[in-house]
C-alpha cells in the first residue's frame, strides 16, 4: 500500500479476510474509480468488500493513561 496516497492505514487482519484498508477519498464516485482503477488490479487480488462509515459516534482519542505504558 506503499505509495498509494488514498490508502491512510493497512492492517493484517485475522477472519474472512486478509486485509483490512484504510482509504479517504473526496466522495463515492473517486473512491469507486480508485477501487475499480488501482485497489482491483492490484496482484492476488480476487476478492474485495467495501464498508463505509455513515456516522463517527466516538473518535479514537489516543490510548487511556492506564494501558499506554503496558507491554505484551
């Protein structure tokens, strides 16, 4: 995802997928072509699902104080 400006975060994930995107994109219609155009065509691509947020109910606003200094 390196070099692909739209995507803001990428993250390895665990389920019915591989791949988690994070994409920004100023309405539907460009987020549609860089979906169909770039994310698409990208190699061992043959499965792709879309899910957008309609509504931010709680923002993330950094760890709690109580967990940011613990390690696994």
């Amino acid at each position: 995802m390196i070099g692909l400006d739209e995507v803001v975060a990428c993250y390895s994930i665990a389920g019915d997928a591989d791949f988690l995107l994070q994409v920004v994109s100023p309405d539907l219609d460009a987020y549609a072509d860089f979906a169909m155009s770039t994310l698409r065509r990208l190699p061992r691509i043959k499965e792709m699902q879309t899910t957008f947020v309609l509504k931010e109910i709680k923002a993330f606003d950094g760890l709690p104080l109580r967990f940011a200094g613990k390690r696994t």
